[in-house]
C-alpha cells in the first residue's frame, strides 16, 4: 500500500470520494429503472458497498503511522487508529469505543486536551499542527504536533471531533541540535572571522578569475579600503597589470596542480609604498572536492628584510673595516720599516765613524736622513689623516675660497721636486673662481693628487692643472700628467684597501697607497666625484668636482 506516503489531508479526501460513490451508486440503482435491482438486493450492494468503503477505510487509518482518532459531542471516543490504540496502552482500536480521555494512560493531561477539544466544538473552527508535550507511560516526556478538525452531520451540525498527532520528537531533537549547530557554528565562524581580523597579515580567498571572495581586515587596513569594498573585486583593480598578472599566474600554479605553495617571498605594492611579503597559498575546496580557487595568507617582512639588508651591509662594511685594519697593519710593518732602516743605518754609521767622515760625506748622510725623515713623517701623516677620517674626527667647515690661489698654496712643496726632476707645471685655472670648501682638505687633495703626479712622472714630462664651471653649480679641477700611466687591472684597484695597490716613483719615491683613497673620501665629503683617466706609458689625469657654492 501507498497509504504511509499520504498526507492526512489525501487520505481523508479518499475517505469521502468512497462516501459519495457509495452515495451515488445508491441513487443510481434506485432511479434508473432499466437496471434497478430488487429492493431486496439495492440494499445488498448497499451494505456491501458500505461494508467495502468502511474496510478501506479502516485499512487505510491503520496503515499511517499518524494517530488518528474521533469522539463524540460528549468526548467519549468512538473509534481510532491502531498505532493510537497501541499508544494509550490498548491491543485493538475497539477497546478504546466508549472511553473518554480520562480512562487513557495520559490521564494526568486528559483536562488539557478535552479543554481544546471543546473550544473546537463550541467554535466549529479546526485547530492545525499545534506542537504540545504529552508524558508516556514510561514517565518520558514527548512533544506531539496535534491537529483537530469538528465532524458534522448532513445538516451541517457538529456532532464531535476528529482528530490527529503524530511524535515529533525525535525530529524536534533533531531541530533543536541542528539550531545548537548552526548557533555554534556561527560562533565559531564569528571567532574565527575575529581571529582573521586581527592576523597581522594578508588573508584572501579567491576564486578562478582572479576576484576576492573574502579578505580579513588588515588586508583592507592595508589597502585604506573597507572589507566590502573589495570583496568581489579583481585583482587588476588594485594593483597594476603586471603585479596583478604575476599573482595570477602563482594563484593558476596553485589551482591546476591542487598543490600548495608555501614561503614565498615577493614584493608587494602599497598606498605607502613597496613592501615585501612572505605568502602561502592553498588549493580552496568546495565541498565536492573541486577546486574552486585559492586560500592565502601573505606576513609583512618589510621590516626583516631591511633587517637582513642592514646585516648584509653591516658585513660589508666589517670586511672593510678588516681590510683597512689590514691594510694599516701592512703600511705599519712593511712601509714604516724602509725609512726607518734607513735612517737608523745612517745614524748608526755616523755614531761609529763620525771622526773619519769627510765634511762631503757627513752632508751626503745628513741630506739622506733629512729624506728618510720626510718619507717617515708623511707617512705618518697620511696614517693619522687616514685614521681620524674613519673615526668622523676631522672638522668640516666649508667656506668660499678663490679657486687659483688656493691651488698655487697647496702645490707649493711639490713644485721643488718637480724642479728636481725638471718637468714643466703649468696652470690653466680661470681668475676669479670660487668653490665652496673645506680648506684644509682642499689643500689635501690637491697636495696628494699633484704629489702623486710628480712621483711617477719621468723626467723632462709635464704636469698641467687646470679647472673649469659646470651647469650643475660645480667646478671639475683636473691634474694631468706624462708619466707613466697605469695598467687596467691597477686603475680598477686604485681606491681598495684590501688590494695593495702602492709603487715606487720613477726616481724610487715611497708610496702609501693611502694618499688617494683620503683624497676620495674628502671629495665624496663634499658630495663631488673623483675619476681617473689613465694608459701604461702614456700618462694619467685626476678629475674631481667640488661645488662653487653652498
């Protein structure tokens, strides 16, 4: 049978379709005349008839598993259903015929449904789906949805109620966890959405092309917008197409191969400016198990990685500091002995044989020594230049000097050993000039550059200073010279420590290597730039810019 799939509502309707065909086949056999029966036999089908209908009937209330039942006006039962009979405590339906409610196993609740049974009644209005409690047998409570319904006569008289409920409580359970499940889910997802919120990081869904599902509200923080100003909208709508192409491209690695990519580290583009960020994405699955587009969090490394940069120039500027103790260590054990050697030989040979020298020979030594002591006291010179340089010791007060004179006062002890070595000086340094500088380190770049160009020049070659303006409010100062040049590998290593780059001039003139990298550093002092033009065996020339004002 289908009877357990229908409503009440179908099956009452059936009920009273077999009614009124019992109805109609009555009035048929007794007004047609052709095939009238007997009376004796109309009332034979009759019965059958309502004896068929009534066993349908009653087949079809037993079947459904909703309690159904009717009384009377005076709410005595006069028939039910076989699970209501099993439910107040009865073996057949015919056993409750004649009961009222309180001689049924809810008797304690009997004054409570007889009381809505009246209202239905005295009203004739039906009363539908109302969800009441009801105490079992058993001492258990359950909850019953009840509908009741007035039964009338022909002349439409309400002559009792016919009514029905079915146990609803495991499926009110079933709500009430369900309500409890959804409540604590969205407490969850409250806490969860909270705890998202207040990540410091980037946290985005995305889906296959490229738009925002969801971002937490740092990502919205970062971006100056709120969070449904960018839900749903495409990544090229922040970000230029490039970086936007870029991303894409990570996020389609992510969704073709449903593997994650984990720790990557990338420049991000912000409103402040370009920071960087460590991202992770994961494969966003639906609940079918496709892949729907992505899930990523991206951490604010700005910081961190200023901090490696810092580390990585803090490295470089300890192998330098290494290097240029290395090389003072170097200058002091090889480059301060040679003077030394030689002014303690020729001291030591005036102490033993100063009676026997001549005149000539004691101005020869004396001459010597006056030389080694030169050589010794410039080198120490440059060390203690070198050394308060590094230590930020030296003053800096640039002023306004004219550009010739200063020149001519700085090149003033050089030009005696340019006599010496007969090479011509010239000047091409326009009057009135000026440049704005720290004097004394003016001089000490000129004096080293110019000496310099004097020691490895040959004899009879020529030295020529000259100085011109520039547009950028400048002047570039240049000192060329004949000498002899330098090789390609020695010109790239000119200004490092760490590489010894000194020589002997062309007459055995000590060298440093200390002179130019000072010079160097007083020029970049004053925010100019040094250049060095230079060939083996066909000379070199100094350029440097020094602002002509302030």
């Amino acid at each position: 049978m289908n009877y357990l799939r229908k409503s009440k509502e179908e099956l009452i309707k059936e009920l009273k379709e077999l009614q009124e065909e019992n109805n109609s086949l009555k009035a048929l056999c007794q007004n047609n005349a052709v095939c009238r029966p007997s009376a004796e036999q109309a009332d034979k089908l009759a019965e059958e008839a309502l004896r068929t209908s009534q066993q349908i009937t009653e087949e079809i209330i037993n079947a459904i598993p909703v309690r159904v039942f009717w009384k009377d006006r005076n709410l005595i039962y006069l028939g039910c259903n076989t699970v209501f009979a099993r439910d107040a405590g009865f073996t057949s339906p015919k056993d409750i015929i004649g009961k009222d409610d309180y001689k049924m196993a809810w008797h304690e609740q009997a004054e409570l449904y007889r009381s809505d049974d009246r209202k239905v009644i005295e009203s004739g209005c039906s009363k539908f789906l109302i969800e009441e409690p009801q105490t079992t047998p058993e001492g258990n409570t359950i909850t019953l949805l009840t509908s009741k319904i007035p039964l009338r006569n022909s002349n439409g008289e309400v002559i009792g109620i016919l009514g029905t409920y079915m146990d609803i409580t495991e499926r009110k359970q079933a709500d009430e966890a369900l309500r409890e499940s959804e409540k604590q889910y969205k407490y969850l997802s409250n806490q969860l959405e909270a705890i998202l919120d207040h990540i410091p990081g980037l946290v985005f869904y995305k889906d296959k092309k490229n738009n925002f599902i969801r971002v937490n509200k740092y990502f919205a923080g970062q971006q100056r917008k709120d969070k449904a100003e960018l839900e749903g909208k495409n990544l090229t709508e922040l970000y230029t197409k490039e970086v936007a192409d870029k991303y894409y491209q990570d996020d389609l690695s992510v969704i073709n191969s449903n593997a994650a990519k984990l720790n990557i580290v990338e420049p991000w583009e912000t409103p402040e400016g370009m920071k960087w960020v460590n991202t992770s994405k994961i494969p966003f699955i639906d609940d079918t198990g496709n892949t729907i587009g992505i899930i990523g969090i991206s951490m604010d490394i700005t910081e961190l990685k200023r901090a490696e940069e810092e580390l990585v120039l803090r490295n470089k500027e300890l192998q330098k500091t290494n290097a240029e103790k290395d090389k003072f260590f170097s200058i002091i054990a090889h480059d301060m002995r040679s003077p030394f050697n030689g002014f303690l030989g020729l001291t030591e040979i005036m102490a033993e044989g100063l009676q026997s020298l001549t005149l000539d020979e004691i101005q020869k030594i004396a001459v010597n020594m006056k030389t080694s002591a030169n050589n010794l006291y410039r080198l120490l010179e440059n060390l203690l230049e070198w050394s308060l340089l590094q230590r930020g010791l030296i003053p800096f007060d640039p002023k306004l000097f004219l550009l010739k004179p200063l020149i001519s006062g700085s090149v003033v002890s050089a030009l005696e050993a340019a006599k010496k070595k007969e090479i011509a000086v010239s000047f091409d340094v326009p009057e009135g000039l000026s440049v704005f500088a720290d004097g004394n380190m003016f001089e000490g770049i000129i004096r080293n550059i110019f000496s310099n160009a004097v020691k490895f020049t040959t004899k009879g070659e020529s030295i020529t200073v000259s100085a011109k303006s520039l547009p950028d409010n400048s002047v570039e100062i240049s000192i060329k010279d004949t000498g002899i040049g330098m090789k390609k590998d020695m010109l790239n290593n000119l200004f490092r420590l760490d590489i010894n780059t000194s020589r002997t001039g062309t007459q055995g003139e000590s060298s440093t290597g200390l002179g130019l990298i000072i010079c160097k550093d007083f020029i970049e002092k004053h925010r100019g730039k040094l250049r060095v033009e230079s060939e083996e065996g066909k000379g070199s020339e100094f350029y440097f810019t020094i602002p002509c004002k302030s």
